[in-house]
C-alpha cells in the first residue's frame, strides 16, 4: 500500500501542472481591490446627495409657499383682531369664525 502523504503531493502536483497560470491576476489583486472599494465608498455620498438635491429643492420651496400663505393667513387675522377690538373695546371675542349647525 502506497503511502497516503506520497500519493496527496503527487495529486496535489497534478493538479497544479494542469491549472492555468493566474500569478498574473494575483499581482497586486488586494490593492486594486481596496482601490475600487475605497472609490466606491466616497462617490456614493456624492452620488446619493446629487440623487436627492431635487427633492430637497422641493422640500424647501413647500416648506416656504406654506410660510409664505400661512403669515399671510396670521396677518389678516391679527388685523381682524385688532379691527374688531378697536370698534368694540368692552366686548370680549369669543370666535372668529361663524359655526353653522
């Protein structure tokens, strides 16, 4: 009987005399590798900001028209008020809004 180490080294040669060369594709395979990750990781910031500054162009321009009507719409009250306070001084004013039942 053959001795198992001499025939696992014979296999293990064949196997390497019948693989294709890659020494070529190893060189330098971690810096490249960490070169490509490290590009990838700082585009995509810049990525995701330039995706989402439409979006924040909008935001911005909504939040601004709702300030813009909602002073307006606090400025025509306050005058309501004042009007109403002027003309009717001893009346306390309970509501500016007619309910109907």
């Amino acid at each position: 009987m053959p001795n198992p180490d001499e025939t696992i080294d014979r296999l293990l040669r064949a196997a390497r005399d019948g693989a294709p060369d890659t020494a070529r594709l190893e060189f330098a395979f971690e810096t490249r590798l960490l070169a490509r990750l490290r590009e990838e990781r700082s585009a995509s910031i810049f990525a995701w900001a330039w995706k989402l500054a439409p979006f924040f162009g909008a935001l911005v321009l909504a939040v601004g028209l709702w300030n813009r009507a909602s002073a307006a719409q606090l400025n025509a009250t306050a005058s309501l008020m004042a009007d109403a306070v002027r003309q009717h001084p001893e009346r306390l004013i309970l509501s500016l809004t007619a309910r109907e039942p």
